[in-house]
C-alpha cells in the first residue's frame, strides 16, 4: 500500500470518527434536555404539602406511574399501596 492511500485511508477513519461523536455528542444534549425539561416539570406538577397532611405516595414511573397501577392492580391498588 503506498503511502498515499495510506493517508486517504487514515483521512476517511477521521472524518467518520468526527461524524460519529458530534452525532452522539447532539444526542447527549437532547438527552440531558428532555431529563432537565421532565425533572422540572414535574416538580412546578408536585403539590406542596402541609405538615398536617399525609405523605404523598410518590410513583416510581412520574406522572403515569400511578395510572399503570391502577390499570394493573383495578380494585387492589389501593391495598398495595399500603
């Protein structure tokens, strides 16, 4: 192999090895996005609590956890949560 295919070769890998991480580095950005945009969203949804109330029961999955319990559980739900 000569020298200048060589150097073709190795211009290629690096102009995919930049393709590559500035797609996955986007990517990154949108996930930390979406997380930050939920995260903030469902604490301005969470109601505050008085001290004399009952614990909130919180669900694992925000926002439709509870839903899927219901769904899943119907009339026994609310035993499970217990």
């Amino acid at each position: 192999m000569s020298n200048a295919g060589l150097a073709e070769m190795v211009g290629r890998s690096i102009d995919l090895l930049d393709n590559n991480l500035y797609g996955r580095g986007s990517a990154t950005i949108a996930v930390i996005l979406i997380t930050m945009i939920l995260f903030v969203l469902t604490r301005l949804i969470s109601p505050t609590l008085d001290p004399k109330e009952p614990p909130l029961l919180k669900s694992k999955i925000p926002i439709v956890g509870h839903i899927i319990g219901i769904i899943r559980l119907q009339t026994s739900y609310h035993k499970f949560l217990r």
